[in-house]
C-alpha cells in the first residue's frame, strides 16, 4: 500500500500570509473546499447531488490570518466525523443548538478590525452577509484568486499524486475497453468506470462520469453525457472521467469505435489527435493559455470541423478538477513550470461522428508533458 503524502502546510500558510500582506489585505475567509483543503489538510467530503449540510452548515470554514494558526468554525457533526486527524489551529464546535450567529461574531470580534477581507469564492451568501455584519463596511476581495497563484504551480510531491491518479484512469479505462460492445448500455460501461476506478484505489471519481456514443443516423441529444441507451454498431463511443487520490484529481477520455470504422470517422479520429497534438507542442514556459488553444483549434478549423468543436481545449486541473487558469481563448494567462492543464480537443458532430482525447499535461521548462500513459491508437471492438 502506497504511504501518504504528507504537505507543509504551515508553510503553504505563510506564503499566503505574504501574499495577503502585499496585497493589503487582514484576513482571509475561506470555506470548506480545495484552498482550504490545501492549506490546512481538512478533508473535503465527496461531492453528492444536492448538499450535505448540517444545522448552522453556512459557518463551515476558517480565518487565515498571516502570522497565525487557523481559526476553524465547523457543525458539530463535522466536528464529530470529518476531523479524524484535527485539523491546525483553534477549531469552535458550533453545536445545533447553539446561536451560529454570535459565535460567528464573537470569533470574529477576537480578531480585530478589519478593512479589507479575502472571501473564498465559493463561501456561502449567508456567511457572506454575517461577515459583512462584523466587519462593517470591510471591502471583500477574492481570495481564491490570490489561492489559485500558489495552486496553479504544482510542486514534485503534488505531481506524483497527480501522476498516479491519471494511471488510474488509465488503468480504469483498460478494464473495460474490451466491454465496449453493441448491446452493452453506456448505463452499464460507466457504473463499471466508477467501480474499477474505486477498487484500484481512488477515493472517489473527480466528477460525474460520462459515456456516450455518436455515429452516423443516430438522433442523440448532444448535451445528454450517459443514458440507458444500448449502445450500436457503426458508433463512437466516448468515455469522459477521473480519478482523485488524496484530493487530487485526474481527468481522462477517449473514445473506442464499434465495428469497422468508415472513412469520414478515421479521418475526424486523426484530425483530432493531430490536435491533441498540436496543443502539446504549443505547451512551454511563456506561451498563454490562450495560445494554446488556438494551436489545438486550428487543426480542427483547418480540416473543416470547426463548428463541431464546441467547447474549450482545456482546464488547469489539482485539488479541483476545473482550475484557473482555462485553456481557453478568453484566457491569456502566461505558462509556468509546473503548471497542470487537460488538452482534451473533439468532433461532436451528432448524426454523423464523435470523437475525443483527453489527458493531463504538465508545463516543463522544455515543454508539455503528458502524464497519462494510455495510447491514443484508434481502436475498433466487433
């Protein structure tokens, strides 16, 4: 069994606290999730449909302040069953019973004014309105995007996690290629996905997992990712997952085609992995996100499938599967070593062909690099 990667999260905190320091702001809110989780260990429940929430769940989250340990305000219930190994810090229990409102204002009281507070992004509007209550006309910044400067570089101990939850989906995805046969349902092949994906050691799958077939005369809706539909001969059958080992997340795709490829279909499959490619090649030190993409784009443009090439070329990918910055063209981010972005480039042309790549790829000195291993050979099951 593969020990666990341990963080200096202490030391994660003290950059951020230099970063709040130059950017002029006293303290930093921020809510359960992927910053929280990356600077001070607290574990993330797995997502569900809906919410898990608690009495007073608005409160889940902690001060960061530079200088100083954490100051967590949790339910009890997650006090009780989410804190196996405690957490840095001072943690207050807020109890159902308890008034949520003035804990809230009394931790909040103990730390001072403040005048200017980064808020994580995705902090509940209640929380919102009760930091606006004790901090009085303090001015509210993002602090995911001050997060997200130290995030988006991934250090080697956070590229080894990485690195082994995209073998996972490799691995995931070797399980059950040869499954992918006329008859079988997308149902059944994505509920055999998320079942190798959890015995080969993920914690969970990183988002809802989609499979989906595409072929010519078909009448499928293209925004529906699984259904019950069976799958057909003459189809492309696209896969769409990831993997999280130790709260980091890999995203993968490929697509498998039932029976013998026509012409159109082997065309469109190595125009996308021309672009794929392209993309890869576009990847260094300097070059912008938006560069990027447009390298992957033209391929498809080029080759007169532009219109059916309807989404972005990628994300920046770690504790959260869709990170900043986007491989996209509104994005002009600048690369850096380190960072970790999905080049996943299709044709979705419904009625007619599908097909997709989609791997992680990480900015070295000397270029992209893909972490995934799984090839990009087209394949053809009977």
């Amino acid at each position: 069994m593969t020990a666990q990667m341990t963080f200096d999260y202490a030391a994660r905190r003290a950059e951020l606290g230099a970063i709040l320091t130059s950017e002029g702001v006293d303290l930093a809110w921020l809510p359960t999730g992927g910053d929280l989780e990356y600077l001070t260990g607290l574990q993330r429940r797995v997502p569900t449909f809906g919410d898990v929430n608690y009495t007073h769940g608005w409160v889940a989250g902690a001060f960061i302040l530079p200088g100083r340990d954490p100051i967590f305000l949790l339910p009890r219930n997650f006090v009780e069953f989410d804190l196996p190994d405690g957490v840095p810090g001072e943690v207050i229990s807020v109890d159902e019973m308890d008034d949520g409102d003035a804990l809230f204002a009394q931790a909040a009281a103990a730390l001072g004014p403040a005048e200017r507070i980064a808020v994580g992004a995705r902090t509940w509007g209640s929380a919102i309105m009760r930091l606006l209550a004790a901090f009085g006309g303090a001015e509210l910044v993002d602090a995911s995007r001050l997060v997200n400067r130290m995030r988006r570089i991934k250090t080697p101990d956070e590229l080894a996690l990485m690195k082994r939850a995209c073998l996972l989906a490799d691995n995931a995805m070797a399980e059950v290629s040869d499954r992918v046969r006329a008859g079988v349902t997308e149902l059944e092949l994505g509920e055999e996905v998320n079942y190798h994906l959890l015995r080969l050691g993920a914690r969970t799958w990183s988002f809802d997992t989609a499979v989906w077939s595409m072929g010519p005369g078909d009448d499928r809706d293209a925004n529906v990712r699984i259904s019950q539909q069976a799958l057909r001969g003459d189809s492309g059958i696209s896969f769409d997952f990831g993997a999280v080992i130790e709260g980091y997340c890999s995203d993968f795709g490929r697509t498998i085609h039932i029976g013998d490829p026509g012409e159109e279909y082997r065309r469109v499959y190595e125009v996308v992995m021309a672009a794929q490619q392209a993309g890869i090649d576009a990847v260094r030190p300097g070059a912008t996100a938006a560069a990027v993409h447009r390298a992957t784009r033209k391929v498809i443009v080029e080759a007169g499938y532009g219109d059916w090439f309807r989404h972005r070329t990628g994300h920046c990918i770690g504790l959260d599967v869709h990170e900043e910055p986007f491989i996209s063209p509104e994005d002009n981010t600048p690369l850096e070593a380190g960072m970790t972005f999905t080049i996943e480039p299709s044709v979705f042309w419904p009625g007619r062909v599908g097909v997709r790549v989609e791997d992680i790829v990480v900015c070295t000195p000397s270029g992209g690099v893909k972490l995934n291993e799984y090839p990009t050979d087209l394949v053809a099951n009977d």
